[in-house]
C-alpha cells in the first residue's frame, strides 16, 4: 500500500477528478483534496492511497509533472 502525495492542484481540482486519473494505473483506496476548514477552499493539495506498490510507483512516474485541469 502506497500513499501519494498530490501537489500544485488547481483550486476547482476535486478529490473524485484525481481518483479518477490515479485509477487509470490500478486499484484506488482512497483519495481526496484537502480544503480549509475555515473558508472550504482548496489548500492545493491532496493524497492518493494505491493498494498495489508497483501501480503506485507507474503513476507517479506517469503523472509528475503532468498539469490535471
């Protein structure tokens, strides 16, 4: 199991867009946008849970770098 650090996400970006791009590699268990509590905007980033090690590592291979949005 492998936790993925998303970073530079676009204010609009939602937790279902980047679970839907992570699921195109493998088996998603988890993914998110974190927002402020205060204000519920976007903070720019969020995290991916991937059960498989290997599909993991092929999506942040994949995507780093890569502009979602």
């Amino acid at each position: 199991m492998k936790k993925i650090y998303v970073g530079n996400l676009g204010s609009l970006t939602s937790g279902m867009e980047v679970q839907t791009l992570f699921e195109s590699y493998g088996k998603v268990l988890r993914a998110g946008v974190l927002a402020n509590p205060d204000t519920g905007e976007s903070r720019g980033f969020g995290y991916v849970l991937m059960s498989d090690d290997e599909e993991a590592n092929e999506a942040i291979q994949d995507l780093n770098g890569k502009t979602l949005n």
